[in-house]
C-alpha cells in the first residue's frame, strides 16, 4: 500500500515509523507498507519465502498468529479505507502490478496453493470488468464456498461476476456468456445508431466516439462516465433505453477458468470447440498435471513417471501438448507460464492474451500439494523456477498477430534447460521421489521416459523458431 498524509492520521492505532517506509523525491509525501490481514493467514510462509529484504534481512517473518492479532483492526483499515495508487510505475512490471487492487483475495485454498497467484493477477490485471466460467475443480471450491467468496467489488460496485458450471460444460457455459454479451453489445449499437441524431449536439459526439472506441474497455469507460449525466438529461426519451443496459455499456473480459482434469481431459472437447472459434474468450488453464480437488488422480496433464492415483507404479506415458495442439489453429493465442521462473513473463503474457481479439489460451504451471515438494509448499516458487531451469515446463508465448505482421508467432521466454538437473528436480518431489521404492524394477526407465518426453517437447518448440 502507498499512504498519503490523510490515509496517515486516520490511521488507527500508532504503528511507529519502523515499518512505514517514506518512498522519497517527487511521491508527494507517500509512505509504503506491507500489509497482512492477521486473521485470515494460514501460515504457509509462501509471501516469507518470496518477499525480498534489505542487507540479508528479510522483509516479512513468522511469527506467532496471537501477537498479531491484535493489528486486525489495521488490517482492515489498510483494506477498505486506503486507496490503490497506480499511477507511480508502470503496470507491465511487477511493482506496478503490486500496487493494483486485487478482486480475488481470502480464497482458502490449501496454505501455499500454487493456482491462486495466476487468479490473483488476473484479477489486479482485469478485474473490475472480468466476467468468470469457472469449472469444477479446486478453483471452484475455493472461489465459491457458499457463503464466502475470493472475489470482491470495489466501493464503485466493480468487480468480477464469477459463476461454476460443470467439469465438463464449462468452456461451453463460458463461450455462451461470450455470445450472450455480443447479443447485448449489438443491441446497444443499434439503439444508438437509431437514435443519435435526435440527441443534443453533445451528447451525439460522444456517442459517436462510443462507437468507434467499441471493444476498447477503458476507451468505452472514459466516454461513458462523460456520456450517462447527458442521456440522463436528454430530451430524447428513446436514448435512455441505454440506462436499463448500463452495466453493459463497458465490454466484459471474459474468462474460462480450471484445471487441467478439465481442460485436458472431461471438458477437453469444450475447450477445442471455444479455441476453432473466432470469440474474444480467455482460457486460464491452472494446470498442477493431476486431479488435485478429487483426489490426486492422474491426468492427460500427469507427466511420465508420476505417481498418482491409477498410475501407482508411475505413469507410463506422456504429457498432453495441450498448447503445441492450440497453436496448430495458427489464430489461438498461446502462453506456457510460470510466475516462480519469471513474473514479467507471466504478466506480459496475461495482458498479450486479453488484448488479443480471438481465442487465448494460457497454461499456468501450478504445484500442488499432491506434487509432494521437499520443503513444502512454501517453496512451490522456487519449484517453479527449477522445473523451467532443468526443461521440465517451458515458458513461451505464440502470437498470431507476429504471423501478421511478417514475423515469427512463436516467442521461447525460457533459456536452453539444462537436462543435467532434471532427475535432481524430480526427485525433489515425492510424485517422482517414491518410484525407487514403489517401482525399483522401472524407476529408472520411468524416469529417462520423462526426460525423454521433456527433449522432444522442447525440439519441437526449438524447431518452430
């Protein structure tokens, strides 16, 4: 949080200046502070691990929940009472996306999840007009656990609507809030072209400009806050039909949200049908490569050798390409992510996805409990980072408007892996870590088919370039 002196002398207990950090030349007198809500940490020390410090010191630390709750009152000041600055550094890098409002909080996920960073950022990035499909799963259970809900709206009623379908519906149920939003759009547009001429001079050339910026949301924002005072006084009474839609008049982001037992397997034909269309939908693929909500079974997304439920002994087949099979639509945006390798590359992809006028797809590599990570899932992060180092997940982004423009769509973000660390790193969970005792006689063929699969995965994206 960025305070200012008002923000400052509201404050409601004295907090002392040792953690509230003046931010220096030509930031008006703002004052920086992090801020954890005491009452809703579930102790993973996943923000301990991966929030820097100063000269060896770390900026935050464990320590025990009773001494600080008695700073909740803080907390929810900090909340609900302290405005989101965004205007101090640019929002396509980390710090500037730091400071943005995030609509998906509190989610009660497992402590640590590795799924609800990427529904977070999302949300920082696009939540004031998303709207969300969101397939059963563990996205779903801890998005919609009646009565509490991650999501929230800010004090102007902004915030994401957010709905769960099915496992095996939802790219459907998603596509259809697609096409019923495109119905209404198309329903504004011609009341308007029906009606403009007979509004006051102003009040036309605004609508007009609403016309022209259509699809371009904070274009479509400004005119409309500029744009209702004046339908509202119109003597033209058929203009204001547009009052009864205005909630409406700023397009939607749409979102189809789930893990990869849906994308790659119950709702996989859902999902193809959404990507051979032509619709502006977004598909966030929370890919932790096994049925983590129902059990930890395997999964079309379980990478060879993994153990989970109906592979005990190591599954014996590949991962599914799930982008190499988006990408050969050659008009679907395509992104590999993992925020732990490179939160730059997961930011730019996220924008580049929903600035994309067509099918997007990103997968967003998730470690999960069922993955068994040495050290816990506090460390999940850092899992990332390993798993792109050593070649087992690859970061990329395939854009087809570089096709366009006479370049190659196909941008690798990670670097030349070294497969020398791969079996370090598999058998730094226990999904892997076990096969020496449960398979001896196959651990090592289990374990070089996975490797295996990881080469070939990368010299086909090696060969695309």
């Amino acid at each position: 949080f960025l305070l200012d002196e008002e923000e400052m002398a509201n404050l409601p207990e004295n907090i002392g200046d040792d953690i509230l950090v003046p931010m220096g030349k030509d930031m008006g007198g703002l004052v920086y502070r992090i801020q954890v809500s005491p009452d809703n940490c579930v102790g993973c020390g996943l923000c301990v691990t991966e929030c820097p410090g100063k000269k060896g010191e770390k900026a935050l630390e464990m320590v025990p929940v009773k001494e600080e709750l008695k700073h909740a009152k803080l907390a929810d000041y900090m909340y609900e009472h302290v405005s989101y600055k965004i205007d101090k550094y640019p929002l396509t890098t980390v710090k500037g996306v730091g400071f943005m409002r995030p609509y998906f909080e509190v989610s009660g996920a497992c402590g640590g999840c590795g799924e609800t960073p990427y529904y977070r950022l999302a949300s920082q990035l696009f939540g004031k007009d998303m709207m969300i499909a969101n397939a059963t799963g563990c996205s779903s259970i801890y998005s919609g656990s009646t009565p509490s809900t991650p999501c929230n709206i800010d004090k102007d009623g902004q915030g994401p609507a957010w709905a769960n379908s099915l496992f095996e519906d939802n790219a459907e149920f998603g596509f259809g809030m697609k096409l019923a939003e495109n119905y209404k759009a198309d329903h504004l547009l011609s009341v308007i072209e029906a009606n403009k001429d007979d509004c006051e001079p102003e009040l036309k050339e605004l609508l007009e400009e609403y016309i022209a910026s259509k699809g371009n949301r904070e274009q479509e924002r400004t005119i409309v806050d500029k744009m209702l005072p004046l339908i509202i006084a119109s003597k033209n009474e058929e203009i204001k039909e547009l009052l009864d839609q205005e909630g409406d008049l700023v397009s939607k982001s749409q979102w189809i949200v789930g893990g990869d037992g849906w994308a790659y397997d119950i709702g996989y034909g859902g999902v193809d049908h959404v990507l051979a269309s032509d619709q502006n939908v977004n598909i966030l693929v929370l890919d932790t490569e096994v049925y983590s909500n129902t059990g930890g079974q395997s999964s079309k997304s379980s990478q060879a050798g993994s153990i989970a439920k109906f592979t005990a002994g190591g599954k014996t087949v590949a991962k599914k390409d799930l982008a190499q099979i988006a990408m050969a639509y050659g008009h679907v945006y395509v992104a590999q992510v993992a925020m732990g390798a490179n939160p730059m590359q997961t930011i730019k992809a996220f924008k580049e996805a929903e600035s994309y006028n067509g099918p997007s797809l990103i997968i967003a590599y998730s470690p999960c409990m069922e993955h068994g990570i040495k050290g816990g899932l506090s460390n999940h992060q850092r899992q990332q980072k390993d798993a792109v180092a050593c070649g087992y997940f690859n970061l990329l982004r395939y854009d087809p408007r570089l096709e366009d423009a006479g370049k190659n769509p196909l941008q690798l973000d990670s670097k030349e892996p070294d497969f020398n660390k791969f079996k370090d790193f598999l058998l730094s969970e226990n999904r892997f870590a076990q096969l020496s005792k449960i398979n001896p006689e196959h651990v090592e063929e289990l374990m070089e088919k996975c490797l295996a699969d990881a080469k070939k995965r990368r010299a086909r994206l090696d060969r695309m370039l």
